[in-house]
C-alpha cells in the first residue's frame, strides 16, 4: 500500500478532481431514480434510505472533511447536503398519505442521529477524533451501501433486482474506487480501506444486475396479471354452477 501511495502522490489533485466529479455525478445519477418516479406517479415501492442516507451522509462526511482539512471532501459534500435535501423532498411529494407517514418517522430518527453524531464529535478526544468519527462514517456507508443484501433472499426467490436503484449502485462502485485512490495518493489509509470495503459492497450488488433482471420473473407476473388466466378461472366457476342445476333438475324428474 505505501508503494502505492508513493506511485500516486504526484497525482493526488488530478485523483481529487476525478472523485469529486463522480460523486457529483451520483448525486445526479439519482435524477434517473426520480424520473422512474414520476412516471410511475408515485415513490411507494422504493426505500427512502438512499435520499435520506444521502443527507445523513453528506453532513457526517463534510465534518469528516473539516477534521481531516481536506478541501475536496468538504467541496463535495457542500454540494451533496443540497441536492440530496432537494431529491429528499421531491421523494417525499410522491409518496402517499400513508407512506409520508413513515417517511417521516425515518426523517426523524435520522436527524436525532446526525445531531448525536455533531456532538459527539465536539467532545471527543481531538487526537482521537479523525479516526473514530471516521468509523462512526464507516460503519454507517457500510449499513446503507449493503443493506439491499439484507433482502438477498427476496432477489432470489423473485429472480428480479426489482427495487434496486442501479444508478445508485453503479455510481456508487465508481465513487468508491475514486475515492480509495484518492485516499491512498494523500496517504490517509483509513479512507482508503473504508472505500475499497464500500466498493467491494456496491461490486456485489452490481453483479446481481447482471444475474437477474430489473422487472419480475415471467412466470411470477404471468400468473398474477395474466388475463387468460383469470377468464379461465371464471369460465370455470360459470360452468360449475350450471351442471349442479342440471343435475338436480334430472334427479327431480
């Protein structure tokens, strides 16, 4: 890793700049996710983690950035605060009654975290801080980047990644790799393990993109939504009650 960094030392600002535009590029990648949205009229259906995580995110990663000094952290993250606040709310527009509801009590839970975080962070040890808020981030990237494996089962048994913001992800893989370069260029290695096990996450659950498709199995919508199906089942039910009839009519005569 030393050997590494020494190698890419020389090209640090070049790596900041290339990172900082991917991220900005997967704040907006999150555009597509909205767009999908709206056609559908409605966000039920998808997690809100990824807006909100967003947030969330954004501000713990911009005081990361003021404790490190780092310029291009605190740069793209200013940025990040903004969109994904408002993303956030177009997330939220579309959501029904019911679903704002529990949006809501997600938004709040998630603040009182980040408040807990900020002031943690003004008590701590100052020699101490970098590295332990920096796994405080960690641990969080990797919760909200992995959790579509929590529902790896679901994936599997409707051979669908149906749900799954693959913008998101895709994004996600490139900013990791970015950022991990970029970490071992200025030789803060806690950045660097932290990206390269977030790209490790997000190069999973791209893989399962090229496994299963983005929509339900054929046989599964085939069976729910097929009309024929349904005609069949009450043609039978029709001719069921007619033939009872008619046997009792004969047993009458």
């Amino acid at each position: 890793m030393e050997a590494l960094s020494n190698i890419l030392a020389p090209y640090s600002h070049a790596l900041a700049k290339v990172a900082g535009t991917i991220t900005t590029l997967q704040f907006l990648s999150v555009v597509i996710l909205l767009n999908d949205i709206r056609k559908r009229g409605r966000s039920d259906g998808y997690p809100p983690e990824p807006f909100l995580g967003g947030v969330v995110l954004s501000i713990l990663t911009l005081k990361m950035g003021t404790l490190m000094g780092d310029a291009a952290t605190i740069k793209v993250n200013l940025l990040g605060i903004t969109l994904s606040a408002v993303f956030l709310s177009i997330f939220y527009w579309y959501a029904s009654s019911e679903f704002r509801g529990k949006i809501l009590s997600k938004i709040g839970i998630a603040a009182a975290f980040t408040v807990a975080c900020l002031a943690y962070a003004t008590i701590e040890n100052p020699k101490k801080i970098e590295f332990r808020f920096g796994m405080l981030v960690t641990g969080i990237l990797v919760f909200l980047v992995g959790s579509p494996l929590l529902h790896l089962n679901k994936i599997i048994e409707k051979k669908s990644t149906e749900g799954m913001p693959f913008p998101i992800i895709f994004t996600g893989t490139l900013v990791a790799a970015s950022w991990a370069l970029y970490g071992i260029s200025i030789h803060n290695f806690m950045m660097a393990y932290q990206n390269l096990f977030l790209f490790t996450l997000s190069a999973i659950q791209l893989s399962l993109f090229a496994i299963y498709p983005n929509s339900p199995s054929v046989s599964e919508s085939s069976v729910k939504h097929s009309p024929s199906t349904l005609e069949h089942k009450t043609s039978q039910g029709k001719t069921s009650s007619p033939s009872k009839t008619s046997v009792g009519s004969k047993k009458k005569n």
